[in-house]
C-alpha cells in the first residue's frame, strides 16, 4: 500500500492486521501523523513508484494537478515543518543522515504533548504493536 492509501485510510491497525492488541482501535491515519510530527527526518523512499494517478488527491489552488511525490513531501512538511525531508528510491542515500545526526533533542522531546501521556500510560513500542521489523544496512 501507498502513503497515500494509508493517510486516507479509515481503517484501523487492527483492521491492517498490525500485531495490533485486541482493544488497539488507533486509525491509521493516527500512526502516520504521530510518527511524522515526532520525526527529525523522514525518508520517502521508492519514490519512483509514486504513480501519477495520485495526484487526484492533491490540486493546487489553480486547479493543476502537482506531482506526487512534491505533494507528498508537502503534506509531511505540513505536519512537520522541522523535519529533514529525503526523497529518493531504493533508499539511495548517505546513511549519515539518519544515524548519528545528533538531531534529537531530549528537552523538546520531553515538551511534546505526547511524552506526558507515555510517561502515564505506557504502551508497546510501534516496533512490537505494528509488527515492524529491524533492517540491516550494508554497503561495499
């Protein structure tokens, strides 16, 4: 599925089948928005399979269609001003933008609204809630 799908997605994490809990009625929709506000960078990977047909979804304000992948990049820079923004497919690009950026900033992490509500009433890390799994990164 497609960053796009998802965001207009009603469809919960259960309903994705997720490893979500029995009582996780959290929408998709949801996950995305939190992870991207939280983000220093985000990666857009495979851009090249962003298909014109998309662009339904998102017109300018003269009625022109944009490309999807800029608008895309619009909408995360929408929910995240701060964020570093990576385009690119096959993930091609210098893995030293998002390891060891020293970009995380523990007093502001702790301000975020959602740092108390974590602090009260902790869950499973989205690693373990979503079923995401670790990835290798090598190189020659």
């Amino acid at each position: 599925s497609t960053f796009l799908e998802n965001f207009q997605s009603l469809d919960n994490v259960k309903m994705k089948g997720w490893n979500a809990t029995n009582t996780d009625e959290r929408s998709i929709v949801n996950l995305l928005v939190d992870q991207i506000e939280f983000a220093n960078v985000v990666v857009l990977n495979k851009s090249d399979l962003v298909r014109e047909e998309n662009n339904k979804f998102f017109n300018t304000e003269s009625g022109q269609n944009k490309p999807s992948v800029e608008s895309i990049k619009e909408m995360i820079q929408f929910l995240n001003p701060k964020a570093e923004v990576i385009v690119t497919s096959f993930c091609s690009f210098p893995i030293e933008k998002v390891m060891g950026t020293g970009l995380f900033d523990f007093k502001k992490a702790a301000t975020a609204p959602k740092w108390f509500q974590e602090l009260v009433s902790p869950h499973s890390a989205e690693t373990e809630e979503y079923g995401f799994e670790s990835w290798v990164y090598e190189t020659n």
